[in-house]
C-alpha cells in the first residue's frame, strides 16, 4: 500500500486549530484566521489558481509547493469555518465507491 503521508495532513490540521489560540503578531496562522473566513477563503482562491497555472505550465516542482500551499490553506478555511478534517475525510469515504455522476446527481440543485 502506498504511504500518502496523510498523517502530516492530519498533524498540520490539529497545528492550524492550535494556532487559532496564538498571537497573530507571532504566527501567520494565527493572523489569517484572525481576520475571519473571508480573507481565508480569498487566500486559499488565490493558491488554487496559482496551482491551476503551475500545472499547466507543467512544471513539478512548482506544482508541488503550491499543492502544498492549497493544503495548507485548506486547513486554514476549514478552521476558519469551524469544520474539522475528520467531518470532510466522513464525506470522502461517504462517497467512495459511488460514481461521480450519480454522486454529484444526488445533490440538491442550487
């Protein structure tokens, strides 16, 4: 079995959560969350498309490090919007072994 090293996304998790206690004078974490969900949701709309582009301009290496910094600042949103990791690993294995299309179908139309 591959190792994802999911426990790094798990231990960065618990971090963010911690940070929130922290100065936001002393920690970047800490700082983004204190100025709430919206500058977390702007922050973590600028990386995924910094991401978008690395990878079209397929370099790996760039892809990497923004990857890591969507992650990153997907755990930042989540705390900032009080939803834990564990709530979305819930839905992903909800959702293993269902078609994408007949999951994506089954949710209620906007």
């Amino acid at each position: 079995m591959t190792d994802y090293r999911l426990d790094v996304l798990a231990s960065l998790a618990d971090e963010v959560v911690e940070r929130r206690q922290a100065s936001p004078g002393s920690s970047y974490t800490a700082k983004l969350l204190s100025q709430g969900v919206e500058k977390c949701a702007k922050k973590f709309g600028e990386e995924a498309v910094e991401l978008a582009l690395a990878s079209v301009l397929r370099d790996t290496a760039h892809v990497t490090a923004e990857a890591a910094d969507v992650l990153y600042h997907l755990l930042v949103l989540l705390a900032a919007s009080d939803v834990k990791l564990t709530d979305v690993m819930g839905e992903l294995a909800r959702r293993q072994g269902v078609s994408g299309l007949a999951e994506k179908a089954s949710r209620p139309k906007d």
